[in-house]
C-alpha cells in the first residue's frame, strides 16, 4: 500500500479509502490510484486486514471421516450458508484419529477462525486443553449431544425419529420389525434405536432377541447388520435402519440373499440423504433438514460473536416422514 501511495503520490490513508471504497475521494485521485494498483499489481492483504480489523471472517470446521453422504450434503450446506454470509469455510477432516482431530484443532486455531463449527462423535472429541487456551471462541456442536466447551447445539430430534419411522412400518401391517441401529456410543444412534423401542413397546409388539442389531453408521455395517438378521430362525418382514447409509448395506445384502424390497422386506431408513431417492426401488426414510442443520450452525457461530455473552442454546430440528417404495403393506 506504501509503494502504490508514493507512485500515485497521494498518502497511504488515500490508497486505503480508494481499495475499501469508506470515503469519498475525487474521480481524479481515484484514477491516480488504480492506475498504481495496476501497475505494481497490488491486491489487498487479507492477513493484514484481519491483523488491524480482529477478525478473519473464516469459519473452521472439524469433522469425524465417514463414508456416509450425510456428513458430504451437511457441508455443503454450511460452506453455501457461509458464502451467503461473505465467510470462508475451512474444512478439516479427523480420518477418526486422534492425534490428526488434535493437530487440525490447533491449525484452526492458530489461523484465528473467528468461530468453529464441531461435528464429531462422542469417542473423537477435540482436546478440552486446545479449546481452553481460547475461551472466547464461539464454538456450536452439531448432530450430536453437548460436551464441555460448546456455545449452542444443532440436533436432530433422534428420538422422535426412530418413533416415527417405526410407527410407519407398523401402520402398514407390519409387526415383526428389527432395527439395525448404529454405534451405540453415538448419541443419535442410541435414540433412534430407544425411539424403535418406545414404538415397539407402544403397539404392544415383541422384540425377539436378536432383532436388534449394532453396527457403525456406514454401508458395510448394514450388509452385516441385514446378513445378521436373515440368519435367524425367524427373520424379521421390515428393518428400520439407523441411517440411510446403513439402508443402503440393507439393499445390497437383500439383493446377495436374491430378496426383493418391499416384498420380501421393508425397509425404512433414516436422514433422507440424496441417493436415498435413486435407490431401486427409492427408500422411504425420515428427512433430516440438512441445509437448515448447516444453516442454523452458522447463524448460531455469527449470533454468538456479536452477542458473546448470550445464554447458550439447544435448537433442536424436527424430522419428517418421506414415503417411497421401499415400505409396502403387510
């Protein structure tokens, strides 16, 4: 900015009001100025700016390695939310290691994001110390329940959901029902799959032993999870998947078993992802608003900066019902 102010031959204050266009300034000086900057092929320093202004308009993003389409569309969302909002998206992913979630928390902290965005699971969590040497970082957890050091929390009404998914099924005649639920260590999984109970329970249905099955949240554990099931000496008609990642093992493991869906089987899955509609034939599943989730994290991280001493807060999504084919009648 020095070197284009002595070229111009007009003061640094000058260059300043003429690149942030902040004050009125003749056409004449103007013209002296560009004519500088195109010359000397000058562009703003964005770590400059930041240095003087406290803020990098960056948003970080930590998330747990996951085949799952899910965890891809939430991100999406968010990077739109904050290209909407004029902030960049860092993204770091933890391949769910340890050591690797640890180094990219400091990295994002060391490059000063003005706020930060966690979407981890319960057994990969960012070191409470790295968080500690920066308290005033607005901090929003998303998809999961909270942990110490989170301003405000994003969820999904998991419970609600797995109710809702397994009333679907029973509303269609169908009363042998199992539920490949995911990681029972992960908050979400563990209340789709108490929400499948509660339902059960509610129509005065039987869980036979071995109709619960655990597996993680991707397309493998639902090929084993189904394998599981059809094994049994009395299969169930209809399987709720904990996420439509697993849904997707389910198809592949009906088709190895020469099974039809939903003739031979119903299945319901969960989140709604894209590929959940391509599927032959298209899963019903329960719609997790996905956009909303990225949206809603980011207004939360901007909220939390120019109010830091706001209470902290739950928002909660609701889930909907999307019926497709892959539920029949019993």
């Amino acid at each position: 900015m020095k070197d284009v102010a002595r070229l111009a031959g007009v003061s640094t204050s000058t260059v300043s009001h003429v690149i942030n266009n902040n004050r009125f300034v003749s056409d004449s000086i103007r013209d002296k100025v560009m004519v500088a900057v195109e010359q000397l092929n000058y562009a703003p320093s964005a770590l400059a700016r930041s240095l003087k202004l406290n803020t990098t308009h960056t948003i970080g993003m930590l998330v747990t390695s996951s085949n799952n389409p899910f965890y891809a569309e939430v991100v999406r969302g968010v990077e739109r939310s904050c290209y909407e909002r004029g902030y960049s998206l860092i993204l770091c992913n933890t391949e769910e290691d340890e050591a690797r979630m640890n180094r990219s928390m400091e990295t994002l902290l060391q490059k000063r994001v003005d706020g930060l965005l966690l979407m981890c699971t319960e057994n990969h969590r960012p070191s409470p110390d790295a968080l500690s040497r920066y308290p005033s970082l607005p901090i929003v957890m998303m998809d999961w329940a909270p942990f110490g050091g989170a301003n405000d929390i994003i969820q999904d009404n998991s419970l609600l959901g797995g109710e809702m998914a397994t009333e679907y099924l029973i509303s269609r005649g169908y009363r042998k029902i199992a539920c490949i639920a995911g990681p029972q260590d992960k908050t979400t999984a563990h209340q789709r799959l108490e929400g499948y109970r509660r339902a059960m329970h509610r129509a005065g249905l039987e869980i036979p032993s071995g109709y619960e099955v655990y597996c993680d949240f991707e397309f493998e554990g639902g090929v084993q999870g189904m394998q599981q099931l059809l094994a049994l000496a009395e299969p169930p008609h209809a399987v709720f998947a904990g996420n439509d990642a697993i849904a997707v093992g389910i198809y592949q493991a009906l088709y190895l078993a020469g099974m039809v869906v939903p003739q031979d089987m119903a299945v319901m899955g969960y989140d709604d992802i894209e590929l959940a509609k391509y599927l032959t034939p298209p899963l019903s599943t329960i719609h997790q608003p996905k956009d909303s989730l990225g949206e809603l994290a980011i207004d939360a991280l901007l909220n939390r900066l120019q109010h830091p001493e706001r209470d902290a807060q739950v928002l909660v999504l609701t889930p909907e019902l999307v019926e497709r084919a892959s539920v029949g009648y019993r």
